[in-house]
C-alpha cells in the first residue's frame, strides 16, 4: 500500500501548477470546482501548504455575488472545448474581473473540505486559522444559492445545466433532452482527441449542453431569468446533499471559531429547512432511494444512480430510509460480479458501463458513500466500499472512471477517461489513511 501511495502523492506533485492543480494532462488543463476541493484533502495528508494554496486559488475566482464557477480558466489552452471564449463570464455583471471562467458552477463541497483539513491537519491552531482567513467567502457561496437558486424557498436549490451536477452526461438527462430540440452546433471537441468516442458524451448531447448555455449568455447569466427559461432546471440530490454537508461542516467550524452567532443561526435554518424539503419531495418511498425532481416540467425523474445513496453523506435520511436505501443498493448494485458503487443503476438498459457517468465507478462518488455509509453505521458495505475503490486502483492505475463489471479488470484495462487523475489520487490516499 506504500507503493500505492507514493504514486498517488507522484500524481498530485505532476498535476500541480504553482497555485492550483489540474485534474489530468491533455483532457481537462484548468482548474475545476468540485475537484479542487477533493485533491485538497489529498494534500492536506502531505503538503498543507498545497492544499491551503488549492483553496485560496480558487475562492480568489469568487464573483462578487458569492457565486464559485466550475471552471476557472487560468491559461490559454486550446485543448478543451468549450472555453473562455464561448462561456464569456464577463457577461454578468459580478463575475471576476481577474480570471475568465464559465458562468455555471459545481456541487459546493468547500465547506466539507475545510473541516476535513482540519480533520487530518497535525497543527490545528495554524489550519484553524487559514480556515478563519476563507471561511466566510464560503459562507457567501451558500448565501448565492439559497438567495439565488431556491425560487420557490424551499431549501432547495436548482442547476441549470448537466454540467453543473458534476455527473455530466448521466442517463437520468435523457428524460430531459427528450423534451428538448436544440439547434445543430457546428464545433471541434478536444475531448475525443484524447480519449476514445465511444466513453464520451455524443455530438448531439453536446448540442443540448451548448444550447443551455446559449440561452444563459443571452441572459446575461441572471439566475431569475434562467430560472425562468431554461429548458434544464433540476433539484439533484446529490448537489443538494453536498450543500447541506456542507453548511454543517460551516456550523461547526464557525462554533469553534467563535463569534459568528449570526451565521451559524442563519445556516441552522438553510439546515432546517434543506434537509424536510430533500426528505419530502427528493425521496421516493416507491424506488427506496433519492431522486432528481426537474423543476422545469414540475416531475420527478424516477432512476436510480449513485446520486440517489449521496444523502447518507450529509446523514439526511432516517433509520429506516437509510435501511431501505441500503436494500437497494445491494439488490441493483451489489452483485458479486461487480464493483461498488457504479455512477447509474445496472439493471436499467440505459446502463453503460465504460461511458462516463452512465456506469462506470467514479472515486469521487466511492468516496463519498463510504463515508456515508460509515456514518450511518453500515461498516460491513462502507469496508466493500473502501476495498473495492483500492482494488481498481490497484489493478488499473488513477483513471478518472472504472469499469464496474470485475471480469474487465483482469487484464489492467478498466480505467478509461484522463489518466493519473487527481482527486482519484487525492481520495485513495484520504481512503489509505483512514
């Protein structure tokens, strides 16, 4: 397990650019939202002063409404598509004057970041106060979200693009496209340059993302308006899951910190008011499991993914929905054959095993549910859980995604996406230590 570490502590030094890591080489060469977050933690075990300088670089791309874009486009590369030039943040009004990015974001896993630094810091009293240096332009993240995307104050906030649930192109957004017709875009993707077709996105998915943000750019990027007129507009559990782990990771750095009554009220009530509003309208009793509610046609989208387990994370189900939750995932996910937990239900025809989030395994996700599970108490799953993320690892080096089918792993060809990618480095070594 020494060898498997020093590998990954090799993968994070090689994707570290001065003042913020990449995921991976070629593929994705900028800095991206939720990532930065999660390859954090993984220096945090070995190079704090990496993992404060990840943070800081990419809460210094902060728009001045508190808003934190998913990606931040510190170099000029023509590598990735679509970049500054189509995304033009600068068309909303706050938006950084400092740094180009786009003007969607990703799942806010800062806040859960932080506490986790300050889990595995050595030096507390010097991580606490890094943490009191950035802790309130997090707090004024969580403020744009509920302030901005919750329009029927619920508790509840809404992505508008697939982008910005992190799991890109999941099976669930095909009930969404059916509903739309966007316009055939004429561009060059980079993306399959580097990696095989046949694991990526289509051309036409990619005429539906362009199109969403097409008509955020025509708007300025103004939430009332996209709130308004987006043709996507979804409550994901796992985004929404995130966030309120988040606000009690703010909870309880804040009452250590001292001082901050005012906020620590104001997130108990977020808090309050997230977790009865996911609890009611995003779980389905009939499915056992969280689900997406698409705001845009007032419907659940009934399908189960890795996203459906993500609320045992911010332990927001019940004993007994934890319990029945569980039942699922051994039922459609647990089989022998497989590997824990593939991103979209395998007894679905929509699975896909090799294709981005329309099954394979994803760390990140992995991660997140052993944890989860850990916390609720189900420590023989969350031990199948660790065991089985290392072992793909073990057998196929960092790869962004995994094969879930085991057979696939003999031959050390189950990784597909980027390879040495960061936070499936960043995660392991959290996972090794724990």
């Amino acid at each position: 397990m020494k060898d498997l570490q020093n590998n990954a502590i090799k993968v994070l030094n090689n994707n570290w650019k001065d003042k913020f890591s990449i995921p991976c080489e070629k593929l994705y060469p900028f800095q991206w939202f939720w990532d930065s977050g999660l390859i954090a933690i993984g220096f945090a075990h070995f190079d704090m002063p990496k993992a404060e300088k990840e943070i800081e670089t990419l809460l210094d791309a902060q728009w001045s409404n508190g808003f934190i874009p998913h990606i931040i486009f510190h170099t000029e590369s023509d590598s990735y598509f679509p970049g500054p030039d189509f995304h033009r943040s600068d068309l909303h009004p706050q938006s950084s004057k400092k740094y180009k990015s786009t003007g969607m974001t990703q799942p806010p896993v800062t806040g859960f970041v932080l506490q986790d630094l300050y889990r595995i810091s050595k030096d507390k009293k010097a991580t606490l106060k890094f943490i009191e240096s950035v802790i309130d332009k997090v707090y004024k993240n969580h403020e744009y979200f509920y302030s901005q995307r919750d329009p029927k104050n619920e508790g509840l906030v809404y992505i508008y693009h697939n982008w910005e649930s992190g799991t890109d192109n999941s099976p669930i957004w095909d009930d969404i496209w059916d509903t739309m017709n966007p316009p055939e875009y004429t561009f060059e993707r980079r993306d399959t340059t580097h990696v095989d077709a046949a694991q990526r996105p289509s051309k036409r998915e990619y005429d539906h993302y362009l199109h969403i943000i097409e008509i955020a750019k025509q708007n300025n990027y103004n939430d009332q308006k996209i709130a308004e007129l987006s043709p996507f507009l979804v409550q994901d559990p796992l985004f929404n899951a995130v966030l309120l782990k988040s606000n009690q990771s703010l909870i309880d750095l804040y009452s250590i910190i001292g001082n901050n009554e005012d906020k620590i009220k104001q997130l108990q009530k977020w808090q309050k008011k997230g977790t009865e509003s996911i609890n009611s309208k995003l779980y389905d009793s009939e499915l056992g499991v969280y689900v997406h509610y698409d705001l845009r046609n007032e419907k659940l989208l009934k399908h189960v993914s890795s996203s459906s387990f993500s609320p045992l994370f911010a332990n927001l189900p019940s004993k007994d929905v934890a319990n029945k939750m569980v039942d699922v995932m051994m039922e459609k996910f647990g089989n022998p054959d497989q590997y824990l937990c593939a991103s979209f239900d395998p007894t679905s025809e929509r699975f896909n095993p090799k294709k981005y989030w329309r099954g394979p395994v994803w760390v990140n996700l992995n991660w997140m549910l052993y944890h989860g599970l850990k916390q609720n108490g189900f420590n023989d799953l969350a031990k199948r859980m660790k065991k089985d993320t290392i072992e793909i690892i073990e057998k196929n080096g960092f790869y962004e995604y995994f094969d879930s089918r085991k057979e696939e792993h003999n031959n050390g060809k189950a990784g597909y996406g980027g390879h040495n990618f960061s936070w499936s480095a960043a995660l392991l070594i959290d996972l090794l230590n724990d």
